[in-house]
C-alpha cells in the first residue's frame, strides 16, 4: 500500500513541479542569451524574473509541502485518504518520501537555473573556472565530511517535514475553527522558535565536530517526536470536517 | 437469519462539552438490508456514518464492522459516498480510476465504465471542470464500482434536481451488490421509502426507532414521509 500511496501523490504533485522547473530554466537560458544577441531592452527586463523565479521555486515548494500535509489529507481530498484500507503511518511515510524528493529537486534545479545563467551570459571560459573551483572544494574535503554533511542534510529535511506535519495535525484535530491554516504557520514559526532557543543553549559549549553530531541526534529525536505525536492525533483524535 | 454486519453497542459522540451528536446508539445492522437513516438536519445522521468510516475517531462505546473494530481492514469492506465532493484539483477520471483499481481490491472496471456510459459522463479533462451534478455522479459510479460488503450514501439526493434524483436513486437500487448492507441517509424521505427494508430514525442523536419499514408504516397506519412529519413535526 506504500507503494501506492507514493506512486498516487508523484501523480498528484509532478505536473505542478514540472511546469515550474521548465519555467524556471528557460528563463535562466533566455534571459542571458538576450544579452549575448544585443537585446539589452528584453534581457533586462528578463534576468530580474531569472531571480524573482529561482527564489520562488524555494516559495512554491514550501506552499506545496504544506498543502501536501495540510487540506491534501485533512480537506475535503482528506475523506478519500481516510477512505481507503491504508495505514496511518504509510500515508506520512508517503507523503515525507515525496516531499522529500521534491525539496530535492528544487534545489538541483535552482543550481542548475543559477548554473546555465552563468555560463550562458560568460561562456565556455566561466564554465570551466565553475568546475575547477568545485573540483578544488571536492578534493579539500574529507569524504567522511561529505557523508556527514548529506546525512545532516537529510535529518533536516525529515526534521523540517515532520515538524510541518505535526503542527497541521494540531490545527485539525485539536482546533475546531476555522483559521487551521493560520494555526499551523503560528505554530510552526513558535515550536521552531523554541526549538532553536533551547538547542543553541545546548551547542554552545560543543566543538564544529560535535555540534554538528549533536544536531543529527537532535534532528533524529525531534522527527520521531513529532511523528509520533502527529501519528497519535490522527489515529486516535481524527475529526474530518 | 442473514448476518450481522455492523454492531453498535453504546456509542456516544461529544464534540466539546455541550454539544452530544449521538447519544447511546446501539444498532444491529444485516447483510443484504437496505436501511434508511433518516432524521432531520442535525440528527446525527453523518456523525454516525463518520464515525462507520473511521473518519471520526473519538467516540465513547463500541462499533464492530463484520467483525472488527473500525480499521484499515475494515475500510476495504465499505464503500461510502459521502455528503460532499472529495476530488483533488489534479484529477482526471483516468487518475480516479486508477486510484481506485489500486486502492481497492474490489473495484470492478467494467461497471464503473459502463456507469460513465449511462451517466453520459464524457472525459474531458480535470474533474474540477466538470459540471456538479457530472461530479456527483462521477462520484456515486465509483463508490457503486466497488463489490463492497457495507455501501453507505450520505445525503445522496440532497440538493440534486428531480431527474438525477431519479437517476441516483435507480442506479443504487440496481447496481449495488445483492448482499451487501446498505445504509442511505437522509432527510428527504419523498419518493424513497420504497427502497428501504428497514428505517432507523434518529432524533437529537438518539435512535427514536429502528425497525422494518412496513412495520413502522402498519403502526402509525401512515406514509414513511407522512411518519417521519409525524415523529419529527416538533424537532424541525
């Protein structure tokens, strides 16, 4: 059932995304290229959207992630969710999965809009200087901080997922007016608040080394906190309006 | 004596501390029935039901679905076309099919084809921009699509015109599985009380009665619609 469940929100998300990121690169290609071809007048108004653009892939990924755990399960597609013979915690797990994929993407595709800018308005010369410049970073880290660094990435995502779903758990199953969106953003800004209160007080002692460690531990333990609280909500406390 | 499918044993739903939407229910409800829950706006009639699909999970008593309590398992034996469309704003009826077909086991293509077919339902696109009484309709097709053993209709008719209130009415009086339960609320008793076997009333959350439609009609020597006024004349 997983399995399905993933298969049907990559349906429910990917056509959204796609247009996005095909926007988003043809306007990182064509605003420069106006440039190279002397169409000042067309490239100047062009490259402020290449920015407005990339930066809002980041916005339009929080509003879906957000909608994803918000009224997609508990509006009114929420009464087919809790229709079908799933379990509660493969519906999360369905929806962290493929949220996660798409915050991924996002962000490979704005270094890739940045990327093609760069290299369209300097050319072949610029490319190459990009690479080496990445190539010289690569070699001067440990690949052991590599790991490290796509492992502490990874927590956060699922750290920052389950934090969105735990706080529209709340606003729908705890809360029964009307404003549940407003709830769920006050809520999310006054746990992470807390949050990051509490744990600089923690790191503030601790080496690079070992905040960084400490903050995988704490990622780990926060996401099994609030899984835990979200999937306790809505297994005992559902009430679809 | 056909089976029970659906038990209830003292269940009372609060939402707060003063409003009681279902006060010590208990019901027995059998297989190859049709019942018709029928109370007026504010009975109870879709607590309940929320409470028969898992989608209200707070409640106080106890309620068996063939057998279990109210899981996933049993979610694959009910098929509930509830009080409001519940399409997402990326579907098409290809995306709703086939969500179906992996959703449940026992979604049976061909009747959902041929439903679209005598709904003259044609795919034109997203769901969204379909007509409401095309998405209504799309919507009972699925839920009759599916050879389930509890079919449960919430408000059906409610706010449709005459001809899809026919038509609706028609469709699951011919196209639900023979011995399946059938539950259908409603408060618009006109032109249905030929198709319920057995009536629940429900008034002020509570089961006023429960009992065969013709005994209930013999008692009050009455109309199902003209008892219902009766029963209910104070409460609306």
């Amino acid at each position: 059932m997983l399995f399905k469940l993933i298969k049907h929100e990559f349906k429910a998300s990917y056509r959204s995304y796609l247009i996005f990121y095909l926007i988003v690169i043809a306007l990182a290609f064509l605003g420069p290229v106006m440039y190279n071809i002397q169409l000042e007048a067309v490239a100047s108004l062009l490259v402020p959207f290449v920015f407005i653009a990339i930066f809002g892939v980041f916005i339009f990924t929080l509003v879906n992630v957000f909608k994803s755990f918000g009224e997609r399960i508990f509006g009114k597609p929420g009464y087919l969710l809790f229709s079908v013979p799933a379990k509660t915690r493969d519906i999360f797990l369905s929806r962290v999965l493929v949220n996660i994929v798409w915050m991924v993407s996002s962000i490979i595709v704005s270094v890739i809009a940045v990327y093609i800018f760069i290299v369209v308005l300097g050319g072949e010369a610029v490319a190459e200087g990009i690479f080496d410049t990445l190539k010289n970073l690569f070699n001067a880290v440990e690949p052991k901080e590599i790991i490290l660094g796509l492992l502490s990435s990874g927590i956060s995502f699922i750290s920052f997922m389950a934090l969105i779903l735990l706080v529209q758990s709340i606003a729908n199953t705890l809360y029964h007016g009307a404003k549940k969106g407003l709830i769920a953003t006050i809520l999310y800004f006054v746990i992470a608040w807390g949050v990051s209160f509490i744990t600089e007080q923690i790191y503030a002692n601790l080496t690079v080394t070992q905040q960084s460690y400490a903050e995988m531990g704490v990622g780990v333990l926060l996401s099994v906190i609030y899984f835990g609280i979200s999937y306790y909500l809505v297994d005992k406390k559902l009430e679809l309006e | 004596m056909a089976n029970s499918v659906i038990q209830i044993k003292n269940l009372t739903k609060s939402y707060g501390k003063t409003v009681q939407a279902l006060k010590n229910v208990n019901l027995d409800l059998k297989a190859g029935t049709t019942v018709g829950l029928l109370g007026p706006n504010g009975s109870g009639k879709t607590t309940l039901i929320k409470v028969l699909t898992g989608l209200l999970k707070q409640f106080e008593g106890d309620v068996i679905v063939n057998g279990e309590k109210i899981d996933n398992k049993s979610k694959a034996l009910v098929s509930y076309l509830p009080d409001q469309l519940y399409f997402d704003n990326w579907m098409k009826i290809n995306d709703l099919k086939a969500y179906f077909k992996d959703m449940f086991a026992d979604f049976n293509e061909e009747r959902f084809n041929q439903l679209l077919a005598s709904f003259k339902i044609e795919d034109r696109g997203l769901i969204k921009k379909m007509s409401k009484g095309n998405k209504e309709k799309l919507q009972l097709a699925l839920v009759l699509s599916r050879d389930a053993k509890v079919y449960i209709f919430d408000e059906p008719i409610g706010g449709v015109d005459p001809a899809l209130r026919d038509i609706i009415l028609e469709t699951i009086k011919n196209y639900r599985n023979e011995e399946a339960l059938v539950i259908l609320s409603t408060h618009q008793i006109y032109d249905v009380e030929n198709l319920f076997d057995e009536v629940i009333f429900l008034k002020s959350g509570e089961v006023f009665l429960h009992k065969p439609t013709k005994e209930v009609t013999d008692e009050y020597g009455k109309s199902l619609l003209e008892t219902f006024k009766e029963v209910f004349r104070n409460v609306v």
